[in-house]
C-alpha cells in the first residue's frame, strides 16, 4: 500500500471517529453502559479465539527474545491467559458500575437574578493512543473512552498486533448500535505520523512508552500531549521504620509483579537500619532471584553486583533492583527529586512528621505512606480502570480514569437579559453569587 494510500486511510478513520464523538456525546449513561457489558460478554465468549491469536504473538515475541531483540519484561506483559482475560472483562463491568463522569455541574454562578451560569463536564471528543506491549491495554483503553462519551484511535504495538486485532473487532461487532467509527484501529508506523498532523481533527493523544518516545510525540504535533512515561519507582525504608512491614512492602514492590511501571525500581535505605534491614530483605529477594545492584554503602553489608551511575535512572521491568544507603531523609528526597520519573515513591515509616516532610517534598504524581508502590493503578484507586498513568501535572495526573477524559464547557440560563443593561453609564451590577445547583435544561434554579 503506498504511503498516500495509508495517509487518506487513516483521515477517513480519524474523521469519521470525529463523526461519532458528536453522536457519542448524545448518548445517555445507560445506553454507554449497554455498550460496556456487550464488550464484557463478547470477550467472555471468545476467549478460545483470542488466545490463539495471542499465541502467536508470543511464539513471535519468544523467538525475538531468544535473539536479543525483545526483552522478558516485555514477554510477560504481552501474554494473555484465561484468568487474565477474565480480569479483563471484570474490568469492562467495574468501568460501567463506575458514577457517569458526564452531566455533572462543576459549579453554580447566579450572574443575576434570571441569570445563571453552570459549568458542566463533557468528552473531551477524539482521543488518540499509542501504546505499546499489553493487548489489555486497548480494552481498558476503549472502555474508559467509551463510559466517557470520547471516540478513540487506538494503535497498539507490533507485538501485539494479532491480539489487538481479534480484540478490536470484538469490540467493534459488540458494539455496533453504537455510533460507527467511535473506536478505530491503526496499525502502521505511518498512521501515527499522520495522525499527529491532524491537530483539526483529535483532540488529545496519550502516549504509553518510553521517555524518548512520549518526547518524539510531543515534538511531532500540535496536538495536546498527556504523556504516560516509564515508572522509576523508589521505597525508601527511612531510620523510624518497622522493619518487618518495610521488608514486605519493598518485596511486594519489586516481586509482585516487576514488568509494570509501578513495581520499585530502587530501593532507599536509612544507614541506620542499613545494617539489620538490608541482609534480611537481600535473603528474601535471594530467593525470588532478583538481582541487586548496590552502592558502595549496600555492598559493605551484602554481596551484590555494583550500581553505575545508570542503574538510578533505569526501569528495569525486571528482576532487578538498585540498592542505595542515604544519610539523612533529605538526601532520599534528592535522589528521588534527581532520578525519579514523578510516577510513583513511597516512604516506609512510624514517624508521621517524617512521613508528611517526604510527601510534601517528592514531586510525582503519587508518593505513598507505609504502603506498595504497586498501589498506584486506576483498579486499585477505584477508578474502574486507566488510560495509563500520567507523570506530567496537566490536565490530569496519576493513574487516569474517566475523569481524566473529561473536560467542562459553560451553559448560561437566561431569562432575557442583555449586556447593555450592565454597560454604559449606569451599569446594573452583577451579583455574582455562588450557588447549589445542578443544571436543568430550560430552567433556572429557585
């Protein structure tokens, strides 16, 4: 196909998904929830077909990974598995049961009596994503997009391709009262250059990916960006801390699942717990095979690999963990500030003054108090599911749920007036009085 045939392509794709956002944005939360459990059943129905596509992809990605292409990190994310799929489809019903993120009145301004303005959320319209690894990834994708009134263009990687394709059509077929073309799926590099030029038509893009590929998006269009970037998560086990709950927390962190961007990526330790904390946690990560690389400090008390300079600022997605000994709460803060990817950190602690100092003082978008770094998930969060998590600070931060694809406009119920009344040499005065009250088409509040 040549590459002016894949440009109009993907513009008929786009436009007609900005086609469906307008009709999307008509439908009542009852009607996007109907579409919500229709995805859920067909994917129930077909997990035998869509695991034999992400079969495929595996037994590719395998092949890659034996060659040195791919890594185990991204293998695992890409694998799909009855259980998963189920967790998928519970996902789909919990983004339904989710409170409609549409219709709310923000806030109430009586600008004059017979005059009142509300602020109401609305889609933000036409998303674009591009993600990479995880097929259950577009699933989440479509269906916070779709509890949100928004159209979306989903293009996930080439690893995927097989079960991103058999997922999209099932959500395409289930959904087919729905207005056409509110999910659309692209596939080739060259969709995605062209997708970016079109700044007319989407509305906001939401890279998944690496730093280097959320900055190679960012420069490339003048679209808005909300930027989903690696996770250098860090626990750091400061000198008040219960050293049996910081064992478990920095294991949990690291062990329980390490191919995701909130697992911890380094681990911070107070010298003066350095001693007793460090040989037990070493013993148990020991046992679970993870590999650590330590500082100078770290490898006085265990035997590990050394940590360059680059280990600070890696996500290993991996078995693998940076081991660090600080001297002071302070230096943690500067080494989180300095390497850290603002995604996720967390402060292991009794002392509840300490706790609040390092809070106050990282910034990431979640910084976490005697809990898992594993924590910050949409899911978990309770908001249904997310896009992605948002490292950046606008419009939205965090794991990003339906909030987050929403945006607000302005409806004023009037009763006649005109600005020349409070104009002119006599001007009426605005009253400008904050007020309960939600909005009612065609009528003002008593």
């Amino acid at each position: 196909m040549s590459e002016h045939t894949t440009e109009k392509r993907t513009e008929a794709k786009v436009t007609e998904a900005n086609s469906a956002a307008l009709e999307l944005a008509k439908l009542t939360e009852q009607e996007r929830n109907e579409g919500l459990h229709e995805i859920a059943d067909a994917i129930d129905d077909s997990h035998e077909e869509i695991l034999e596509a992400n079969d495929e992809d595996v037994e590719e990605a395998e092949q890659l990974l034996e060659d040195g292409e791919y890594t185990q990190a991204l293998v695992d994310r890409l694998e799909l598995s009855p259980s998963k799929l189920d967790s998928i489809t519970e996902m789909v019903r919990s983004v339904a049961d989710q409170e409609d993120p549409l219709g709310k009145t923000l806030a109430a301004r009586r600008l004059d009596e017979g005059l009142e303005l509300y602020k109401q959320s609305v889609p933000i319209g036409v998303i674009g994503t591009v993600f990479e690894s995880r097929p259950d990834a577009l699933v989440q994708i479509a269906a916070l997009s779709l509890k949100s009134g928004n159209a979306v263009i989903l293009k996930g990687g080439s690893e995927a391709a097989s079960s991103n394709r058999v997922l999209y059509e099932i959500i395409r077929e289930a959904t087919a009262d729905l207005p056409e073309g509110w999910a659309q799926l692209i596939e080739a590099r060259e969709d995605v250059n062209t997708l970016l030029e079109m700044d007319g038509s989407v509305d906001l893009l939401m890279p998944r990916g690496s730093s280097e590929f959320v900055s190679y998006i960012q420069d490339n269009t003048s679209i808005p960006v909300l930027g989903h970037t690696e996770g250098i998560c860090h626990v750091f086990v400061d000198t008040a801390a219960d050293l049996s709950m910081a064992a478990d927390i920095a294991f949990d962190a690291k062990v329980q699942y390490p191919a995701v961007c909130n697992a911890v990526e380094t681990l911070l330790v107070h010298e003066d717990v350095a001693e007793e904390f460090l040989p037990e946690i070493a013993s148990r990560y020991q046992e679970a095979e993870v590999e650590l690389r330590g500082d100078e400090a770290a490898r006085e008390l265990v035997e590990m690999n050394e940590a360059t300079e680059e280990d600070w600022s890696s996500e290993y997605g991996d078995l693998i963990l940076a081991v660090k000994i600080v001297d002071s709460l302070d230096s943690a803060i500067d080494h989180v500030n300095t390497y850290g990817s603002k995604h996720t950190d967390s402060i292991v602690t009794d002392d509840a003054e300490r706790a609040s100092i390092f809070m106050r003082s990282i910034d990431s978008a979640s910084v976490f108090h005697n809990a898992s770094t594993r924590f910050s998930d949409g899911y978990r969060f309770g908001l249904g599911a997310e896009v992605g998590i948002s490292t950046g600070k606008t419009h939205a931060r965090g794991p990003v749920g339906l909030e987050g694809l929403t945006t607000y406009k302005y409806h004023l119920e009037g009763s006649g007036q005109q600005v020349a009344s409070y104009a002119g040499d006599d001007p009426k005065p605005f009253l400008h009085e904050e007020f309960d009250g939600e909005w009612i088409p065609g009528q003002l509040s008593e």
